[in-house]
C-alpha cells in the first residue's frame, strides 16, 4: 500500500524486453513493493542506485509507457504516517491532460478520463495521478480537474505535464468495492438451523 505522497523524482534508463531500471535514491531490497509512477511493482534486482522491475502486460495495457523522469514512492511501513489516501499503486487506465492552467499559487490542471474511470470520481474526492495523491477539484461528463500547489509542483514530476501528455489514473478503491456492493446480488438469507 501507497499513500501517494511521492518521495522523489527517479529516471527510466532502460526498458528492455519488460524490464524496467529505473535511477533513484530509493532504498529497497529485492522483493519490496515500489510505485513508479503510481504503477505497483516489485524490486527484482538494485545496484548502483538503480532499482529493476519485471513489468507484465496487464501492467502495460493499463499504463503509459514507462519513459524519463518518473514519480517514486516505497510502499508503506507499519509506523509511517498516513498522509495523502490509500494508493493500491493499481493504475485503472490512462488520463490524457486536456489543459494545464496558472492558478493562484499553483496550477489547475485538467485530465479527460474514459466514462469507466470517470464514474468513480467525485468533486473533493481522492485520485491518483501519477501516482501522486490529489483532491478532484471539479469534474463534468469529460474529465476531471486537480489544484497543483508548489510542493507538489516541485517535488513531482506533475510540473512537466502539458496539454496532449498521459497520465496513469488510480481512482479510489474505495469507490470501487461501494459499487461493487451496491451492484452485487444479495447473499441467500441463512435459514435457521
């Protein structure tokens, strides 16, 4: 588990033939869970301050493609803080940025969502994008809209998005399992033994 609040910013140096290397200073042994760029994937090898991923093609039919500067964040450890929301680092699809605008003290950007994402947003809900844990600060029928304040500016790779660039999307799970509840068949009621 991911809580979204990125711990720096690693470059991709290779993906070759589904295996990922990416450049960081993140410390993480083989078999630990590291989300790059919101994507969930597990430490098969680090040296040199590099940390190498095998990436499947479920991964890869979710995502976009793994390239430059990308956000990094190690999984969750008993005892850290729970700041930004529950990120399963289970990217749900891609988001294309449909406008990138100045706002006061930040951006306002905007992300255009398939319908299969976009019904599980909601104005003040959580979301996920590039892994980085955002609050939706508007949203109609074609998308949705963040506020970027300079901390996240700065210290994620948010900053370089422009109008036409994807985005990875993980929309609240917990959205997820209340639809799922709401749409199930109900269970058979136990009789009395």
């Amino acid at each position: 588990m991911f809580t979204g609040l990125v711990r720096e910013v690693g470059e991709v140096v290779s993906f070759d033939d589904g295996r990922l290397v990416v450049e960081c200073g993140t410390a993480a042994e083989l078999g630990d869970s590291v989300a790059i760029a919101g994507v969930c994937l597990t430490v098969v090898d680090n040296a040199d301050g590099r940390l190498a991923f095998d990436v499947v093609p479920e991964t890869l039919a979710r995502t976009k493609p793994f390239a430059g500067r990308v956000n990094v964040e190690p999984a969750l450890r008993a005892g850290d803080p729970l700041g930004g929301h529950q990120v399963q680092g289970h990217v749900d699809g891609v988001g294309c940025v449909t406008s990138v605008k100045p706002a006061e003290l930040g951006r306002r950007i905007r992300v255009g969502l398939p319908d299969e994402l976009l019904r599980y947003c909601a104005e003040k809900g959580s979301i996920s994008v590039d892994g980085v844990s955002l609050t939706v600060a508007a949203l109609d029928e074609a998308g949705i809209e963040v506020a970027l304040i300079p901390h996240t500016l700065a210290e994620t790779t948010l900053s370089e998005l422009e109008p036409g660039g994807l985005v990875n999307i993980e929309v609240d799970v917990l959205a997820k399992y209340a639809e799922r509840l709401v749409s199930s068949p109900q269970a058979p009621e136990r009789q009395p033994s």
